[in-house]
C-alpha cells in the first residue's frame, strides 16, 4: 500500500509539472473559445482533434463508471487520460507542434491544450479536490466566466461532447502510435540512445496507411526520436543497413542503422530471430493442421490464429529482406 500511495503521489508531481510546461505554451494572452463545435474542432490539427477524442472517450467512461458507483473503473479512466494520452503523447508532440511556422497549427494546438486541461481537472476534481482546485485556479479564463465559476467545485461536471469523437482519428493515431511503438523497441534492442536519431522508412501495402504516415509523420518522428520518417510503397525505396519491425498487417518499419552497427553482428541476431520466428509458424501451423482444428477450436480463436499466421508470413519476409540488406552492407564495407 506504502508504494501505491507513493506512486500517486509522485503522479502529483507529474501532473503539475505538465500544467506548468502548459501553462508556459498557453501564453499570457491566450484566451480560450467559448465553446467547442464540430466546425471548431474540424480545423484544429490532428493531434488536438486526437486529444479531444480521446478526452471524450475518458468523460464517457468515468461518468457511465461513477453512475454504477464503479470508483476504481473511474479513477481508472481518469489517470489513463491523463497519464497516456495528455502526458505520454499531446504534451510530447506540443514541443515540435509549438514550433511550426503554420499560427494556426500553434492556435490550435493552444486550444485542444487548454481544453483538455479544463475538462480534465474538472474531471478529475472529486477524485483530488485541493490540487485539482489550485490547478484550475491558474488556468486562463475570461472575467465573465471568472465572475460566474469563481471556483472548480461550482463548476459543472464534464458531459459527453457528440462532436469531439472521431474515430477515424484515433483510428490514424493508433496506426501512428503502433509505428513509434516499434521503433521504440527497435532502439531499445539496438541500445541506440535519444541523441542518436536515424532516419526511419515506412513500408506501407495499401495508399491509405502511407496516406495516414505521411501527414502523421511528423509525430512519430517527434516520438520516437528519429531524424525523419518517410513512407513509402515499394521495399526497393528502402536503403540497404535497416532494421525492421513488423507494425500490422499495413506497414513495416525500417530502421536506417547504417553506420551505426556492426552488419556482421546484425546478420547473426536477424538469423536467430529468423530460427525463432520459423520454429512459431511450424507450430501454428501444426496447430491449425490438427483434424480437429475446425471443429473444436472457437471461432475467436481460429480468428486469431489466422491473424498470426498472416503476421508471422509478413514477419518472416520482412526478416529475409533485413538479412539481404545487412548483407550487402556488410559486402559494400568490404
């Protein structure tokens, strides 16, 4: 229990260190819109659109939680919010987002910010009532609006907002969030520290994800501390010396490690990755050749099952490609 109540604790810190680097992008004369509609949101830049969506998804959940007397659903949906999407993501892509030449991106930027800090803390009120309070106290308010809520306990509670949710936009930020994901890893594996920033290739099968990579490219770069990340549709469009990671059916990611690793060393890890990714397919397979396969496995389950299959295939082919590259490389170096 000590170390829970630490760790909350030591969330407190973080959130209000993340409304003070806010507070400090918001600006003295920054002055929030009195409300938000569809036509508002529709012109805000992706990232704010995604913010605002994912904050509507986190008041759906914590009223419906609340309304079941469901307090650990609640609070559970509330920390997400704040934890992963505001802190982990929005606030991250603000630094490279803050910096563009485009006002109106950093307008509204400013606006899903604010915001997603208002509704948030009200959100977050009955669960921390004197930090929340403290918080919302420093955020930027007209004097009418001021006058009318002179504190957040007379506030209104967060209801639903029909015209915050998108699917289709958390739908590309998934997409785009799985890339960083990957590459994260991949950094992580090759011990590649934050300063050593690569440049990243996309493979994309279908125009609709290299569509999604190439608007959100930015964000993933900014993400995954790369250099710069480039979609594209043919695996010939990618310079020999990658890493690669397999992110979903759509799209692979390519590493550019050229320069940085040693190829003989890379080829001798991508073979036993490749023993290893083999050994799982033989197994699947021997799995979904089983007589009985069809009758006894559920449904969901073959489902999943074929899913892998597909993976595994991608996987498989992405890998063999990996060891040619290195391989060349490793020639070239010769």
């Amino acid at each position: 229990r000590a170390c829970v109540v630490y760790g909350y604790r030591t969330w407190c810190n973080k959130l209000w260190n993340a409304i003070r680097f806010a507070m400090m992008n918001l600006g003295d004369d920054f002055m929030p819109r009195p409300s938000l509609g569809s036509a508002e949101v529709g012109s805000l830049p992706m990232a704010a659109q995604w913010i605002l969506s994912r904050l509507n998804c986190a008041v759906v959940s914590t009223v419906e939680a609340l309304e079941r007397f469901d307090f650990a659903a609640a609070t559970t949906a509330v920390y997400a919010f704040w934890q992963y999407d505001l802190c982990d993501v929005f606030i991250e892509l603000m630094k490279t987002l803050m910096q563009s030449p485009d006002q109106s991106v950093v307008d509204g930027v400013r606006e899903g910010l604010w915001w997603s800090l208002d509704v948030g803390l009200r959100l977050l009120h009955p669960f921390m009532p004197f930090i929340t309070e403290e918080l919302w106290q420093r955020l930027p308010r007209s004097p009418e609006d001021q006058d009318r809520t002179p504190s957040i306990m007379l506030a209104d509670y967060p209801a639903p907002v029909a015209c915050w949710e998108s699917g289709e936009v958390e739908r590309e930020m998934e997409l785009l969030e799985a890339i960083t994901k990957c590459l994260r890893s991949e950094r992580s594996k090759y011990g590649l520290t934050t300063k050593q920033k690569t440049p990243v290739y996309v493979l994309c099968n279908t125009a609709a994800a290299a569509d999604i990579v190439t608007r959100g490219a930015s964000y993933v770069a900014t993400l995954s501390a790369s250099e710069s990340v480039t979609a594209v549709r043919e695996s010939s469009s990618v310079p020999v010396g990658c890493a690669v990671s397999i992110v979903d059916e759509t799209c692979s990611a390519y590493l550019l490690l050229q320069g940085i690793l040693n190829p003989q060393d890379e080829v001798l890890k991508l073979n036993r990755r490749l023993q290893d990714t083999l050994k799982q397919q033989a197994d699947l397979s021997k799995k979904m050749d089983a007589s009985s396969y069809q009758v006894k496995v559920p449904e969901n389950v073959r489902n999943e099952d074929h899913s892998k299959a597909i993976k595994l295939t991608a996987e498989l082919s992405s890998i063999e490609e990996a060891i040619a590259g290195f391989s060349r490389l490793q020639m070239s170096e010769q």
